[in-house]
C-alpha cells in the first residue's frame, strides 16, 4: 500500500488534506530555508525559489523514511511565500516584521506563490518526480490599528508566510483572493492532483490507502 508523506509540519496543510480523505504520514524536513535561498542567488526567479524549496524539503525527508521502513510512498513537500513589490516573504517572526509587512499589505494585493513537490517511491528509490507552483493574487483589507494590533498578538501572523491565514484568524482582513484557495492555505489540492498524476498515483489510490473507499 503506497503511504502518503506530507513533509510539512504545518497544521493547516495537515489538515487541508484530511478534509479532502487523506490520511497523511507526516515526517518535517530539516532543509535551511535562508542558507538555500541564498544559494539560488538574488537573480532567481521567485517562482523557482518557492519550487526548489519544496524540492528540497521533499527530498530531505527520504533518509528519515528509509529509517522508518518506508519503501513505497508519496513524498509531498510545499513551500509557501508572498510576493510583493518585486520581493517574496516568508514567516515574519517577530511582531515588529509582521507589523510592518501589514503596513505594506494593508489596502493593496499581493501573490501568493506556493512551490510543491511529489516524489514517487518504489521499493526505497525515487522512480518519478514532478515539481510545479501555484500561483493566487490576495487582495487584502485595510484593519484598524486595534484590530491589526490584537492579531499581531496571537502570534499567528509571526510564523505564517506573508504574515497572514486565509483559514484562521486572518480570514477577517481579506477581501479576497483570485486562484485556488487551497493554495493560500498551504497545498493546492489541483496542483497536487496534476503532480501525482504526473507519477502515476490517482486520488482513489490516495482514498483507499487512507481507508476512504474499499
């Protein structure tokens, strides 16, 4: 039976794909964002950093499957980044970045730009591939300081690329979006469908590994 490997630790792409009937193994990549997005090099388009990013987070998790025993599986790996005024952004960290970046979104729009990776493993080794971004334009809303102010202080812009959720608490301050909403939550459910169709891998497959169907 193929596993379905999510190599993400974020919750709210877990939980895109139990809402769509999958039942992912999630195993976290170690892959040094900054350190590989200086190696791509300031000329690198912004949607082949966001892609290789999500190459390399895919590829980083096949030792840790290996270990595990895991020999025939799906590896997605996604990787996530808002692009405006020419320059993508990732997770703020800090209240301040985030404050600011709210200052440079707030009334405007932006893209969101999310790299994904499937690998196709069969008895340990890569046997199929495909990579792909997507791509949704965010229009966002104008919050008043109190309200920009309380958000800040969940922490839940802090560790979010852009600074923002559509599917959570930052839901309130966008007006909308233009693309796959999916996608601005973290995994573009069509973008993957494509991608694994690329490797061969159907989404009934995915269902009956999960239980889903018979």
């Amino acid at each position: 039976m193929t596993s379905f490997v999510l190599a993400s630790a974020s919750p709210a792409r877990l939980a895109v794909l139990r809402s769509a009937g999958v039942e992912p193994v999630v195993r976290v990549s170690g892959v040094d964002e900054d350190a590989l997005i200086a190696a791509l090099g300031a000329d690198a388009a912004p949607e082949h950093v966001v892609t290789e990013l999500a190459r390399a987070k895919a590829s980083d998790v096949l030792p840790v499957l290996a270990r595990d025993g895991i020999s025939d599986a799906v590896v997605v790996g996604c990787d996530s980044m808002l692009l405006i005024d020419g320059s993508l952004q990732g997770k703020p960290g800090t209240v301040d970045v985030a404050r600011a970046r709210w200052s440079a979104m707030a009334g405007r729009s932006a893209t969101l730009l999310t790299g994904h990776s499937v690998l196709r493993i069969a008895e340990g080794a890569v046997v199929g591939d495909a990579h792909d971004h997507s791509a949704t334009v965010v229009h966002f809303a104008s919050p008043p300081d109190a309200d920009l102010e309380a958000y800040l202080a969940t922490g839940e812009p802090l560790q979010v690329a852009g600074a923002f959720t559509l599917d959570s608490l930052g839901g309130w301050f966008v007006d909308r979006i233009e693309g796959d909403p999916s996608s601005v939550i973290g995994i573009g459910l069509p973008l993957v469908r494509r991608l694994l169709a690329e490797v061969g891998v159907g989404v009934a497959e995915l269902w009956a590994s999960s239980g889903r169907v018979g």
